[in-house]
C-alpha cells in the first residue's frame, strides 16, 4: 500500500479557486523586476517572500488582500501575464492537478496600456502553453473587482463574452466583501446572463450567508467561492444543497482570513456530512504558502478526512468544473483511470 504522503502528491486533483496574482513565485518577481526596471525592498528570493505572503498573523481579509498590491506591480506587460499563468500550470501539475481554472481581475492588469482584451489573450496564451507542455486542461475565469465602476466591470464582462470557448469559462466577483455586498453588483452581471456567461462568485467569506443568497438568486452564481458563512442561516444552507451549488472552499486561506475563527471551526465536514457539494482549492498558493496536496493534508490530519472522502471531494471538482459535458466525461474518465492504476475508485 502506498504511503499516505505519497498517496496525497499522487492523487489526480482539480483546483477550481486559483487566483493568478496570488500564485506569483518569489523567483519570478526577482527576475520580472529586474527586466522591467521596477525597485524591490530587497533582492533575494527569501527576502521577498513577507511581501508576498501573509503569516499566521493575518488579521482580515482585507490585510490578505494587500498583498496583491505588491504582485500586480509586475504582471503589467504580455511577457509577465503568459509567463506567470504558464507557471501555474507547471505548479500544479507538480501536484498531479488534472484540471485548473485560474482567476484574474483583467483592469488590474492595464497599468502599461494593456486592454481588457489583451490581457485575456496573453493569460489564455499562457495557459494554452502550459497545457500543452505538462498535460494538464485550463480555463481562466474573469473577475469583476468590487471597488470598481460598473461600467469598468462591464467591459470586464463583454470582453470575458468575446473569449468564450477560446478560453474563459466564467467570470466572478472579487475584492473587499464587506464593504461592497453583491446587490451593488446586479446591472453588471444582468449582462453576463444576458451574455450567457457562466458565474462564480466570492461570497459568504467576509460577510455572512445573505451574501451567498442574493449572489445565486440576483447576480446568477452557478458556484460560490468560499460559502464558509453559510452555515450562518440554516434556510439559505438548504437552498443551496437543494440546488447543487457547489462551493470552493480553500481551507488554509479561509483561515488566513479570518472567515472563520480557527481550525475547530472550520465547518468543513459539517458541510460534507449534510451534503453540501464541497470543492478544494488553493486560492492563493504564494500568498497562503499553500498547494493542493497541502489542503488535502490539512483536511486529513485536522478533521480525519479518509482516502474515500477525500476522493469524492476531489470528483465534485471535476462535477463542477466550467466545461462542456463531453469535456467532463473525458476528465471524468481520465481521473477514474488514474485512481484505478492506484488501487483506488471514484
């Protein structure tokens, strides 16, 4: 029997809730910043790493989110946005990812001229890149930032339209939760329904379950990144276990942020246990110190998460992926195999 260690690396995985500028190495930044003449606080690869990472002492989501201020400085250029989302392919196929969707905020990216088109192109190329070179399938999705205009949040939309099936399989809703909650939000993702663009949206993170209820009922969330509130209203909860809504939970950042007090809070398995469609996912493996196989290692040792259950964690990602059915079934199909050849089923 295969070690467990060795079990968790070798497991086929999925990683729905990975956000591009929270994926950056140290490394990159060193070479990046060298390239485009931009000033660091230090020039070695440890040095960097407070900059970019929170610690255990991370006070809100809203001090995690400072972080992002320091990466975007680079990824301003075609070079820096395909190298990077290059790179997250390369890292998660280091942990036998199958499948990933990488998130970005495309007006974050424009400081040097970029248009919202171009900068999906670049991210999209990147991806493809990757794809090709490690094996692994990836779709990016679009996010709206909160603190943003409407009317910045709909070219954001219309752009994502122009790059669907080339590419971009959803948009979502980012940023500061609690000070911009979803109903600002309604006129802009009136559009991507109108557009019949898929939605994922940040809620129930920073602020409580209400959040989750007008992302699906009013902006037409199909998932919902973290939910971890959730459990805040029994009502809402079993709408969306009715509905099959799945959640992308991330556990390690969602206890960076605080969406939830400590580990023994952490309503993980009470989620599982009544049903909820429950994903894993990194969120921000270079801001969280994290990867896929370190979440499943968490949920092994801190709630007693067995082989079995892990496994039918990691198929709801593959059930809630944004890809066509005929796509699904070849992933499907393709992890099953994998596990198989593990002495493992789904």
């Amino acid at each position: 029997m295969i070690q467990t260690e060795e079990l968790l690396s070798r497991l086929p995985k999925v990683d729905l809730h990975l956000h591009l500028d929270g994926s950056v190495k140290p490394e990159t930044i060193l070479e990046l910043a060298l390239q485009q003449g931009i000033e660091l606080p230090v020039y070695d690869k440890v040095g960097l790493i407070p900059h970019m990472r929170v610690g255990e002492e991370c006070g809100s989501l809203t001090e995690y989110l400072s972080k992002f201020d320091f990466t975007t400085r680079f990824l301003q250029s075609p070079e820096a946005l395909e190298r990077v989302a290059y790179e997250v392919v390369e890292q998660s196929a280091e942990h036998n990812c199958k499948y990933v969707e990488v998130r970005f905020a495309p007006q974050l990216h424009r400081k040097k001229g970029l248009t919202v088109e171009e900068t999906m192109h670049h991210v999209v190329d990147g991806l493809k890149r990757g794809q090709r070179d490690f094996g692994i399938k990836a779709g990016v999705i679009a996010i709206c930032m909160r603190n943003h205009s409407c009317d910045d949040n709909l070219e954001v939309i219309r752009a994502a339209a122009e790059f669907a099936n080339k590419g971009v399989v959803a948009v979502d809703l980012a940023g500061d939760e609690a000070t911009y909650p979803p109903e600002f939000f309604r006129e802009v993702f009136a559009e991507s329904r109108r557009l019949g663009i898929p939605v994922t949206i940040h809620a129930g993170e920073a602020a409580g379950a209400n959040n989750v209820l007008e992302a699906v009922d009013q902006l037409g969330a199909v998932r919902i990144g973290h939910g971890v509130r959730l459990k805040e209203n029994a009502t809402i909860l079993a709408m969306i276990k009715d509905r099959r809504i799945p959640l992308e939970m991330c556990p390690i950042s969602n206890i960076q942020t605080k969406a939830v007090a400590s580990w023994e809070a952490y309503p993980i398995r009470e989620y599982l246990e009544q049903g909820l469609m429950i994903t894993i996912n990194t969120d921000n493996p270079s801001v969280s110190d994290t990867n896929i196989t370190k979440e499943y290692r968490v949920l092994a040792d801190r709630f007693g998460f067995t082989t079995p259950e892990l496994i039918k964690l990691i198929m709801n990602g593959v059930e809630a992926a944004f890809m066509g059915e005929e796509d699904r079934v070849l992933l499907r199909r393709e992890m099953e195999d994998e596990l198989t050849s593990l002495g493992l089923h789904a």
